[in-house]
C-alpha cells in the first residue's frame, strides 16, 4: 500500500521546499524534486510517480511545457502546472499539452489539495471506465495495471494487486486486506471485482474474495490465507476449481 506519489518539478529551491512540506502535510508522497527539463525526466523514469506539479519557466533551454509535451508521449500521468504567469499566451501554449490542473502563484495549501484530488480523481475515472471495457493485459494503463486506488478520508490510496489478498463485502462497503492493513471504502463486491484483473481475483462465497497467489491451502469449505480463513461457497467451489486447475 502506498499513498499518491507527487513529482516535483520546480527550479526555485526555497518554492520546491515549502511544496514538499505542504504536500507532506496533506499526506501525500513526494519521490522527489527535479530542477530541470533533464533531471524530470531522470527521475519521472527511475520513481514512477502517480501526478505531477511542474513549474512552466524553468531555466534552460526548455520549459515546464516542453516536458510534459515529451512525456505525454509515453505517459498519460496527471499534470498541475504551477505557475507566476497567467497571461493568455502562456496558458493557450499550456493548453496544447491538455494539463489536468493549473495553479498560479502564490496560492493555498487548499488551493493545492483541490487541484490534486480532483485532477486525480477524475484522472482514475476515467482510466477505470477505459480498464472496463477491457480485458488486463500487457496493453493495459501502467498506473491501473498492477493497482488500484480507493478513497480513504480525503486521500486516494494506492493499493497494488500483489499486495492485496483478500477481500470482504459487508452491504454497500468492502474490507480490502493486505497483509499489514485493512482498507474499507464503499462499494460493492462485484463493483470493486469489475475493477480487479480477473486472472488473480475471483469471489468465492457472496461475501468474499480472494487473491489467488495468496491461497495457501484449501479445504472442502474453506480457504486458507496464511492462518486466515475464508468461506468457500458450495456454488463458487467449481470455479475455484477450474482458476487453480485442481480436483477437490
């Protein structure tokens, strides 16, 4: 499990700084802050961030737009401009790059949290309603391949398939189980299973489902995750049986 991971793309150090502290206040990850054209796209590769906050005039010869324009070809990632300059030639050179967000300086803290979470969360709907209509493979948006993300309190969080063992349907809420920590968000089981790459998740009693590389034993009735135990249901039993290719 891991919280939004922020890159930070601003050549004033005092700026970047504060950014960094805000953001570590609001919760959020920062991988790391770049100063330059170059340097973010070092470090966009090597720390795989979830969104991006990227100053429009950095020093250089190229801008803050000049590298979203680059990575926007291999990267559909969330982008905040930030910015001192709110003048119509700069925001019409900011629109060719179809940023998520644009935030002129100085500005809130909630200014800030704002912009992300609704750059972020109309971000995750829409790569949700892309991921329903197709099956998970290795085409598949690299931020909704290996994870999902649920809201919790004000933040979405980031929980990757692998980590994810089981699950648990009480009404209109999920319990989401990793191995060190629950997750509760509202949904339904068969919402929340639309959502998880059918080749590793599969319901196996009304109220349950499992990761199946976290199976450790099963029995007639039940599933064993470590020493949890899951319900095996009569009329999930046959499904389980062809996922594992097992006789039981």
């Amino acid at each position: 499990m891991a919280t939004i991971k922020i890159l930070i793309v601003e050549d004033e150090s005092i700026i970047a700084e504060d950014l960094k502290l805000q953001l570590g206040k609001l919760g959020y990850g920062v991988t790391g802050i770049a100063k330059s054209y170059e340097k973010a796209l070092e470090m966009f590769g090597e720390n795989q961030p979830d969104i991006m906050l990227v100053d429009i005039k950095l020093k250089g010869a190229k801008d803050g737009i000049d590298l979203v324009s680059t990575i926007r070809e291999k990267s559909d990632i969330p982008v905040i401009f930030l910015t001192s300059h709110a003048d119509k030639a700069t925001v019409e050179k900011a629109k060719t790059v179809k940023p998520e967000g644009y935030l002129v300086k100085p500005f809130q803290t909630e200014d800030l949290y704002t912009a992300i979470e609704i750059a972020f969360s109309n971000y995750i709907s829409n790569q949700t309603k892309i991921q329903a209509s197709k099956v998970f493979d290795e085409d598949s948006s690299p931020v909704l391949k290996n994870s999902i993300f649920v809201k919790k309190d004000h933040l979405l969080i980031k929980i990757r398939f692998s980590e994810l063992q089981w699950i648990k349907a009480e009404r209109n809420y999920v319990e989401l189980h990793c191995e060190d920590k629950m997750h509760l968000t509202r949904s339904t089981l068969k919402e929340l299973l639309d959502k998880l790459p059918p080749n590793l998740f599969i319901q196996v009693h009304r109220s349950f489902a499992v990761n199946v590389e976290h199976i450790t034993a099963i029995e007639y009735c039940v599933l064993f995750i470590g020493k949890i135990q899951i319900p095996l249901g009569r009329s999930f039993a046959e499904a389980i049986k062809n996922k594992l290719n097992i006789t039981m």
